[in-house]
C-alpha cells in the first residue's frame, strides 16, 4: 500500500478567515467541530492512528452532518488501517460511505482504501469461499478507484490508477485469474506514458507471475527480466519464476543461478529488515512497512524459498551430483513436512539413494510412499523395483531369485499405477515404457 496520501480536504471556515476580504462568522458548535477534526488530522499526521481513530469517532458522533463528516470518515478508516491492529471491518463499514459520494472531493482515495480494507478481510478469511468473495469485491473496488483516478487527473492521480492496476491484478492472481490479472498489467510494457511510473517495476512483475501462471514462458521472461536488480521486496520471487523460466526452458546454469542468487537475497532482506526495526521511530508514518518488515524478519520462508531449494536440488541431481542433491532433498522435507513439494522431495531422496547405490535404504524410505501419496505411487514403486533389483543382482546367486522376483512384482505394479494415471498426468505413458523395460530386465534374470 502507498505510504503517500493526499487529503483534499475543503478550506474549513477557520481558513477562509484569514483569507483577506472574506469573512466568516462562526457557532461556537462549529468552532468545537473543526478544533475537533483539526485535532484528529494532527493525531494522524503525526503517527498516533489510535488518538486519531478515537477523535474521528468522536467527531462523526457529534457532528454526522457536518460538511467534513467524509473528510472524517476517510480519516477514520486510514486510522483504522494504520493501527497496530488493524480493524479492516470497520475501516470498510466507514469507508463506504465517501467511497459512495459522487460529490466527495477524494472519493478515489476513499474507493482505494476500501478495497485495501476488503483485501485485508480477504487475507484474514480462513475460509477460502468467503475469502474470495472479499478478494472479489476488493478488485472491483480497486478497479473503480482506477477508472476515478483516471477520470480526475489531478496531480498525482496517474501514479495512483498505476497502483490500482497493481492492486487489481494481484486479486485476480489471488482469485486463480491469470488471464485477467495480465490484462490489468499489460500497459507496463507498452504504454509511454506508464514508463517512469514508481509501480511499473511492480506492474512487470505481476504480468510475468501471470504469464508464468499461463504457460507463457517467453513473456514471462521478458516481464520479470526487467525488476533486475531483484531488490524490490518482491525481487526474490520474481527472480524465483526467471529461474523457473530458466530451467523450463532446459537453461540450466541460469536456472540454477538465479536459484541460489533467490536464497541469498531472501537471507539479506530478511537480516536487513531485523536491522531497520531496530529503528522502530523510522515507521511512525508508515506503518504498513513496519509490519512487511515483521513478517519477513520474523515469519516463516515463503514457499518460493522452499521452492528455490527444492528446484536447486533437481538441477544438481540432473546433473549427476546425486550427493550434493540427496542433502538438500533431505533437508527440504526435513523443514517443509507440510509443503506440497514435501512428497516429491521424499521421492527424490529415494532416487538419490539408488543413484548413490544405498539400495537397503532406498527401499526402506520408499514403500511407505505408495500408499500415501498416489500421485507419485507409479514412481515410488518404480524406484523400489529398481532397488530390489540392482540388490539382486549384487546378492549370492543362491539368493538372487527371490529378490528378483520381488523387483518384477515392484515393477509390475508400478506399470499398472503408470497405466491408471496415463488419463491425467501425460508423462506417466512414458514413465510406464521404462518401467516396462526394467520389468522386462528383472524377469530375465530371474529365469
């Protein structure tokens, strides 16, 4: 969320009576009314959102029909917003209100921070219908605050309908849109006038994660080619999706550079943010930065870390460093139990093991997969069947034929699971030609 705002607040009855050759008799009612909302903006402004909240509360309380009760109401809700605990219910309850006001002077403003405070609900929504519902109106919101930006072109309101498209399309991402979420982005690559805009590198990242969502690798590339740097907050997932790019395309190297280069910078903005919160003044006014800082100095890795790492792995098992792989495979599922990469990491410590020749290991982490992941059941028993085989034939011949026989069945029903997924998952029809010959090999050794 922008730290800048901009209040267009009318000129109150206390300032046109400096003004020369106006004057302006006042109630005392409305004396006590602008002493009170004065006093609230100066509780805002200077980085007291809960002595502000309580005043702009006061005031609607007295005063509901004054000529500045939206002007208030605004108030209220950024107050609401920027309070440690952030109260997005209300905030959007009030807000609605001046975003509502056709002949409210920041009705735009008012349009944009209820989206945010709808967003907020949305983030907060355990329920995952519910919260893509208020992800839903939030990006309509966003959107409507776009199209009054545009519409004013007041200064500063092209930079604000830039943030908007941002907004929007991180919603429809959110929403499992990517298709509109690009569209609403798309302008930051083509349009002049968006060129020097503060949120094109934010906008260029967006449309790549979209384009990335879409299959689209060489747009997706280009996109998120130019947020180098990479020191953007967002700067390590979109260095994670170019790596992505990277090794979907077969480049490799880049792949697994841009990999390392993404667990290297989360690590640095992770310190740097402990650093600067030890500085807690430097974020009276912006609030919302102070709680990104938080939540990357002390919550927990995003998924694209764990990503980067489990990706990293991949690279250094395909190219033959099945030690090197086997650590970190290990110590992804190790840290990530609950990831959904988790399965996928097990089974690929499994094939570093039978690549490392560790078959009595290798069969012992691999059987229980089957069962519990049948997704990856046909790989699982595959690998088992290959590991009951190479300890065949390292075995006494006395005792080879047993364990060759238990390979072939490992074998056989890995074919059968290969068969079963070939409906959904392409590459399992090819999976199955191999395990096929495999079978074929424990069968002949067997006699």
């Amino acid at each position: 969320m922008p730290a800048a705002r901009r209040f267009g607040v009318p000129l109150c009855a206390a300032v046109l009576a400096l003004l020369p050759g106006v004057a302006v008799a006042q109630s005392p009612a409305d004396k006590a009314a602008d002493a009170q909302l004065a006093a609230a903006r100066k509780a805002s402004a200077d980085g007291n959102p809960k002595a502000a909240a309580d005043a702009y509360a006061d005031f609607l309380k007295k005063y509901a029909g004054h000529r500045d009760a939206n002007a208030a109401r605004l108030g209220l809700g950024l107050a609401l917003l920027d309070a440690p605990e952030r109260d997005y219910g209300k905030a959007a309850e009030v807000l609605g209100a001046p975003a509502n006001e056709e002949k409210f002077a920041d009705r735009p403003l008012a349009h944009y921070y209820l989206a945010a405070a709808r967003r907020g609900l949305g983030l907060k929504e355990a329920d995952a219908a519910k919260a893509a519902a208020r992800f839903a109106e939030a990006g309509r919101d966003f959107a409507r605050a776009r199209g009054l930006f545009d519409a004013r072109k007041a200064d500063g309101d092209a930079e604000w309908a830039a943030r908007c498209r941002c907004d929007q399309a991180e919603m429809d991402l959110r929403l499992n849109k990517p298709k509109e979420a690009r569209a609403a982005v798309e302008p930051f690559g083509k349009d002049a006038a968006l060129a020097a805009s503060k949120s094109r590198p934010l906008g260029l990242y967006l449309h790549g994660f979209a384009s990335f969502l879409l299959g689209d690798a060489p747009a997706a590339g280009r996109s998120l080619g130019q947020c180098a740097p990479f020191d953007q907050p967002f700067g390590p997932h979109a260095r994670f999706l170019l790596g992505r790019v990277h090794q979907l395309g077969g480049e490799n190297a880049e792949a697994a550079a841009a990999f390392d280069a993404v667990l290297a910078g989360y690590e640095a903005q992770k310190k740097a943010a402990a650093e600067a919160l030890k500085q807690p003044d430097r974020f009276k006014a912006d609030p919302w930065e102070k709680a990104r800082l938080e939540a990357l100095a002390r919550g927990p890795a995003p998924d694209y870390v764990a990503g980067a790492t489990f990706h990293g792995a991949c690279l250094n098992y395909e190219a033959g460093k099945f030690g090197e792989a086997l650590g970190k495979f290990q110590a992804f599922a190790k840290d990530n139990p609950a990831a959904p990469l988790a399965p996928d990491a097990q089974l690929r410590v499994g094939f570093c093991l039978v690549q490392s020749k560790q078959y009595d290991e290798a069969v012992k982490l691999l059987r229980p997969l089957a069962e519990k992941h049948r997704r990856l059941a046909d790989q699982v028993l595959y690998w088992t069947g290959k590991a009951q085989l190479a300890q065949a034939l390292a075995a006494e011949p006395a005792a080879r034929k047993p364990l060759l026989q238990a390979a072939a069945a490992s074998l056989r029903s890995a074919a059968d699971r290969a068969a079963d997924l070939s409906g959904s998952d392409p590459d399992a029809k090819l999976r199955r030609a191999d395990i096929l010959c495999d079978m074929g090999d424990s069968l002949l050794a067997a006699g």
